[in-house]
C-alpha cells in the first residue's frame, strides 16, 4: 500500500469516526433529556447566570482532524491530509450579550494523492481567529439560548512545497467582517459531590448544565490577500523583500461574499466540572474560497478539538 | 417527540454542510493524456513570459501537438509529446519534471563551443603556484605573479553554493592588493540570485542601476507587473572590496544566476565581460503541477536593460548578456596548456 493511499484512508477513517462517535455522543445525550429534566425546574432565564452578572472563561484546548486544499496557481491538484492544531480563547458571558475571541493555529502534512510514484507532498501551516459580540435573541424554550451578532475573522495559510522551486510557498489570508449566531441548549445534569460533616460524608446534588451548542460564522465582506498570479514574488528585484510586500500590497482585495466564501462551524459540548470549571469538545469545521478565476485557492479543515474552560470569575456557586 | 427530531436535525446539519471536503475543494481532475496536454497547454499560454518576445505562436504548436494525444497512451510517450511542446519555447528554465525523467532544452548549450575546460583551468593556473591557492567555500581562487603584475583568478562554478561573509572576505583580502581580477564564471549554471548580487557587490563602492525586472501578472500577453529597477548594490565592508579592474569570464553554460551576474557586473565601468554569450535564462521560472502529478516551471518574470535602444525599446535580455570582449577557447592553444580565454583576460588586464 502506498504512502499517500495510508494517509488518505487515514483521514477518511478519522474523519468517520469523528462523525459518528459525536451523533452517537449527542443521541444519547438527547434520550436521557426527558428524565432528567423532569427532575429540575430549571429555566434559563432563571438561571444564576443572569442574577450574578457576566461570567469570564478562558479556554485552551487542541485539535486533531483532517484537511484539504486546492491551491489553482500551482496546482489543480487537490491535497488532502492530517492536522493538528492548538488554540486559545477567552469569552464574556452577559446577561444579554456574549463577547468571544478565539484563536486556532494549526499545521498538517498533505498529499496530492497523484497515482503510484507520481504523488506529490506537501506542508502547511494557518491561523484562523475570530471576534465577535453576540446578542441573546428571544428563543419560545427556556432550556434553548440562540445569540447572533457581528463577527471578525482571519484565515491566514502559508503552504509549503519544495518541489515548486521559486512558487513553493504560496500564502494567502483572509480578514472579513461577517456574522456569527450561536443556538445552545442546556441539558440538566444531576452532579454528585459529598462534603464531610461531623465524621460523616453527605453526598449532595447539584444542578449542573451540559451545553450544548452549534455556532456558526459567516464572513460577508473582506480583505482577502491571494498569492502573485504565478505563486511568485518578484524576487528579480533587488530588494526581494521590498518587491515580494509589493507584490502583496498589489494582490490585496477589498470582495464581498460570492467573490469569496468563509464558513466556520463548530459543533460544541461543555461538560461542566464540581470545580466550575468545564470541559470542552468540539468538531469544527472551516472552509474558505476564493473565486475569482485567476487565483482560486479552496480551503477546508475539520477538527475534532478538546478543550478546558476556566472560570476565571468568582461566582463558584454557579455549576 | 417531532420537537426532538427537529432539533437533532438541526444539530446535524453542521456535519452534512462541514463534513463535505468536496462542497469546498471539488473533485480530483482528470489525469488522461488529453486533460494533461490541455492544462499544460493553457498554463503555458497563459503564464510564459516570453510568447510574444520569442514571436511564439502558441496556437499553431496547439495545432502541432494535440493530435498526437491520444486516449491510452503510456506515460513515456505522453513525456515525449510534451517535451517537444515545452521545447518550442526553447528556454533552458523550462523543464518537465516526471519520476523517470526530465526534460530541458539542451541546444542552448550544445549548439556553441563549450569555452572551458575545468581541468586545464585547475592544473595549468590555479596550481601553477600550489601555495597560493585556495579553496575558500564554493570559491577557488589563486593569485597569478604576471610580468610582474599580479593578476587575481576566482572561480565560482555553483551559486547553490553560498559562501559565508567570513569567507567572501578572505578572498577579497587577497584580490585587493592586485592589479587586475579576473572572475571566471564559466559553466556556473545559476543558483541562487543573492549569491550573485553579494558577489557582484564586492567590485563596487556604489550602488549602480544594473537592470529592471518585472513578473507576469495576468493572462494576458502584456500582463506584467511595473518595472522595478534593480541596482548594483555594494556589500561586504570597504575593506574588503576591489574596485580595480576586472574581467568576467562567461560562456554560454553560464546560465540564470550566473546571467544576473553578468548584469550586475556590466553596470560597472571598471569591469568588462569577456567570452561567449550567456545562456540567459533572465526569465524567473515558477513551479507547478501537472493535473497528473508531474511537475513542471517555466520563466514568468523579464529582465530588460537598464538602458534604452535609440527606438526607446529597453533590450531583453532572456537570449543572453553579451560579452564586451568575444572570445572562445582555443583548442589549439588548450593541447599545449594555454586557456585562451584567461590568457586574453590576462592582456586586457595589463593593458587597460
């Protein structure tokens, strides 16, 4: 079998397993809502939440999944393979608004998947970032919250492939203002936690909240950057630096959505910990295209991320 | 119960619109031999820099070679019909690279005298006095006691290989004190661009317009980008400098980085250029890839002269820089040990 045969079906068999084992995950979740929501009279709009004011986390995390890009100035190719990534985010919690920042940086190796010796190799490296502030919008259901609100958002990928000679780096990048909407729901959980008294030990019960939630970030209008129309800066020049900036300044575009797409979305669980603090999972999905005929370049990356929630407020009484 | 399922579709719907790769990236192109000519065809047409300089017709070479496309045809006869294509443009940064075998245009160098001959180099001059010779990173150089004049000889055969600052200085510390330099370049096929800039840098103390450059930038025949005007720029320390006179030694072999050489160092008024013709290769190539696998490049950039033809016209300079002085290798001459060359170069040099 060869390499690029392994690291396809690899992908693919990760890929599948990230898929189903999330439905699974989320199916099950879902059969055991009726019992226990029988057990707690929980609204959210009654939450501690919106007696204590906002709540602040920051959140680490990293990611593994697969990805696939078409980069047309050097390849019609399409390459597909593994990724890793690490991020960081921190998010403001209100009573009526939510303000996030996230920032994921991740690399992968890819092949073409050519027939037999004819494959070709490739790296990569991107950053992917995103701001928003979001507003509750009025949802008919307690236990369901759905926020919506202006979004920043920056793709940057630079790929590497040495067989390419002068074009073996190609970079591009992506800053938009857009959207971003957010639906979750708060699945109630009963959490066990025992407390010495006396010499015994009381187990008591605490109202706790899976969430769970899908957002969803669309770029409207951006600046999008896309590689010189060979895949090379004018490194003729004297000042190669200076020439390869121009060369950037001048594939700068200002384009609006249909001239470029940029979708994110993350399917997300937080389970909460006894310390208030939570764990995080988390399947992401980004994809980016730029249209236009001269420079198409067409990005995806799907990751399954894992991820700790601090709590960094002091409101230890909210679970 | 239908509540529930409306929103576990819901929640579903995120893996149906991400877990698409193919939504985004598409399929995978055809790689027959038709799709193949095709896409390289087009890449061509659409990206070579020099079509219209060489007054290629590009659609005549269409009609020349497609129909010796047909379905089933094995990789080796494919390479074969594709070779030919790229030849047409007969440019030596035009390679077609596959697992087996590559293509390049070999008549820029075959069809001239070769105009060096490395071991007569090494052994009647470089050596000629054992303790003065040097190796110095990429760089042999010796100093030549001539009639009582010392003439300099470096050879620089690879701009792959760069020589560090340290070691570029120890050899301009021995040119310094010569009458003349002679900078043999023969059979140096290029490399890396800043290896020649550095070098040429060595002979001036001041920055002079070598030549312009610009790239493709749209499909077009006229599409390029604004010209840039490139100098000759000093590097290395004063001290470490030789601003006398000098001569550069070139050939047709001498190629890409080694033409730019050739450039930077004619903007000199104290060098002169002596020899063949370069190979050229002013064109800076780019890289891709074959809807099959195969990789390929081809020149999409343009190097013109810093001046203007009296029709107001800057020279382009992808067939090759000129020499001041033309001269080829005697063979004569080379049976009895003599490069006539460098012996010319030796003439200049004592009698500016």
């Amino acid at each position: 079998m060869k390499p690029c045969h392994i690291s396809a079906q690899l992908a693919a068999f990760l890929q599948n397993s990230v898929r189903s084992s999330i439905v699974t995950l989320f199916t099950l979740c879902l059969m055991r809502v009726p019992a226990q929501a029988q057990s707690f009279d929980i609204s959210l709009k009654k939450t501690e939440l919106q007696k204590k004011g906002a709540n602040h986390h920051l959140i680490g995390g990293w990611g593994l999944g697969v990805a696939a890009y078409r980069e047309r100035i050097t390849s019609p190719r399409i390459y597909r393979g593994l990724q890793a990534e690490l991020g960081a985010a921190y998010e403001r919690q209100g009573q009526k608004s939510i303000a996030s920042y996230d920032s994921w940086m991740g690399m992968g190796g890819f092949t073409d998947e050519a027939e037999g010796w004819n494959a070709n190799f490739s790296g990569a490296f991107w950053l992917r970032s995103h701001l928003a502030y979001m507003f509750r919008l009025p949802m008919p259901e307690g236990r369901w919250s759905l926020h919506a609100g202006p979004s920043g958002q920056f793709y940057s990928m630079l790929r590497l492939q040495p067989t390419h000679g002068n074009a073996s780096a190609t970079h591009d990048f992506s800053m938009n203002g857009g959207l971003r909407a957010r639906i979750e729901y708060a699945l109630p959980s009963r959490s066990g936690e025992t407390k010495r008294w006396f010499i015994f030990r009381i187990r008591e019960s605490h109202l706790r909240y899976i969430r769970l939630g899908w957002e969803v970030d669309l770029g409207l209008l951006g600046l999008q950057s896309r590689p010189p129309y060979t895949g090379v800066p004018n490194v003729g020049g004297a000042n190669a630096v200076a020439g390869a900036l121009n060369e950037w300044v001048d594939h700068l575009r200002l384009a609006g959505l249909g001239q470029f797409t940029y979708l994110n979305n993350q399917l997300y669980i937080r389970y909460p910990l006894r310390n208030g603090n939570s764990l995080r999972v988390g399947l992401n999905s980004m994809g980016y295209r730029w249209s236009l005929r001269d420079q198409p370049v067409a990005v995806w990356i799907q990751t399954l991320n894992m991820g700790y929630q601090f709590r960094l407020d002091n409101h230890k009484d909210l679970r | 119960m239908i509540r529930t399922l409306r929103y576990t579709f819901l929640f579903l719907l995120p893996f149906f619109l991400g877990g698409c790769d193919k939504l985004w990236v598409g399929e995978q192109p055809a790689e027959d031999p038709r799709a193949v000519f095709e896409a390289f065809w087009t890449e061509i047409e659409e990206k070579y820099s020099y079509l219209d300089y060489k007054n290629l017709n590009w659609n005549q070479v269409y009609q020349t070679y497609s129909p010796m496309i047909r379905p089933g045809m094995d990789d080796t006869e494919l390479f074969r019909v594709l070779e030919a294509m790229m030849n047409e443009l007969k440019d030596g940064h035009a390679n077609l690279f596959t697992p087996f075998t590559y293509s390049t245009y070999r008549p820029l160098f075959l069809s001239r005298p070769t105009n060096f001959d490395a071991r007569l180099i090494l052994e009647r001059y470089l050596l000629r006095d054992s303790l003065s010779f040097f190796t110095t990173g990429p760089i042999q150089h010796t100093v030549l006691d001539t009639l009582g004049k010392r003439i300099g000889l470096m050879t620089y055969r690879d701009f792959t290989q760069t020589p560090s600052e340290a070691q570029l200085d120890f050899v301009m510390d021995r040119m310094r004190p010569c009458d003349g330099v002679i900078l043999d370049v023969r059979g140096n096929g290029g490399g890396l661009l800043s290896n020649a800039r550095s070098l040429a840098g060595r002979f001036t103390d001041e920055g002079r317009k070598s030549h312009y450059h610009r790239m493709k930038t749209g499909r077009g025949p006229d599409q390029f980008s604004r010209l840039e005007a490139v100098f000759t720029e000093p590097t290395g320390d004063e001290e470490h400098r030789f601003t006398g006179p000098v001569v550069l030694l070139q050939n047709r072999g001498s190629y890409s980085a080694t033409s730019f050489l050739a450039l930077h160092m004619r903007a000199l008024p104290q060098v002169r250029l002596m020899g063949d013709t370069t190979g050229g290769g002013l064109g800076i190539p780019h890289g891709a890839t074959l809807p099959n696998g195969w990789n390929y490049r081809f020149s999409v950039g343009q190097a013109l002269s810093a001046e203007r033809d009296s029709s107001g016209a800057y020279w382009n300079w992808e067939n090759g820089v000129p020499p001041h002085i033309a001269v080829d290798l005697d063979p004569v001459q080379a049976t009895q040990g003599f490069d006539s060359m460098i012996e010319r170069a030796m003439i200049e040099l004592l009698n500016p």
